[in-house]
C-alpha cells in the first residue's frame, strides 16, 4: 500500500512521466535498504488526475538540498522540522 500511496502523491506533484515514477519507486526502495533484484512496473489509467507542481524533480532535489543550519545563535529553539 506503502508504493500505491506514493506514486498517486506524485502523480499529485505534477509528474507525468511514468519512467521517472517508475525510478522514484525504486530509489525509495534503495533508500530503505533493498539489497534485492527491483522491478516496477506502472501504468496510468485515464482516470488518474496530474496535479500542478514539480514532480520527481523537485522530490529529488528536495533530498539532494544541503540541509541548512539553524538560525540564532545555536541555543535550541526547539522550532518544528519541516515536512518532507
């Protein structure tokens, strides 16, 4: 259900391209720890609403941005994290 849920919310993002899914499926599962032979397969029904939004390409460049360091002087501010 885990996998289901991910390609809708990227289909959710914008992202048309049903190879680029296909690859964002298998970069979670490597990023999970799958040491095992990966295959996916996709395919989109007419039904299946694109949203607006940058896709595989900005979830990617979500997970490549340096995390930046906490404002102030560094005494804890205890502030919320941001969502992924």
């Amino acid at each position: 259900q885990e996998g289901v849920d991910m390609v809708a919310d990227v289909f959710g993002e914008g992202e048309e391209d049903v190879g680029l899914i296909c690859e964002e499926v298998l970069d979670l599962c490597l990023m999970k720890g799958s040491k095992d032979n990966m295959t996916a397969a996709l395919i989109k029904f007419p039904p299946q609403a694109v949203g607006t939004g940058g896709g595989v390409a900005a979830r990617r460049a979500s997970r490549e941005a340096p995390e930046s360091p906490a404002s102030g002087s560094g005494s804890g501010g205890g502030g919320a994290t941001p969502g992924l």
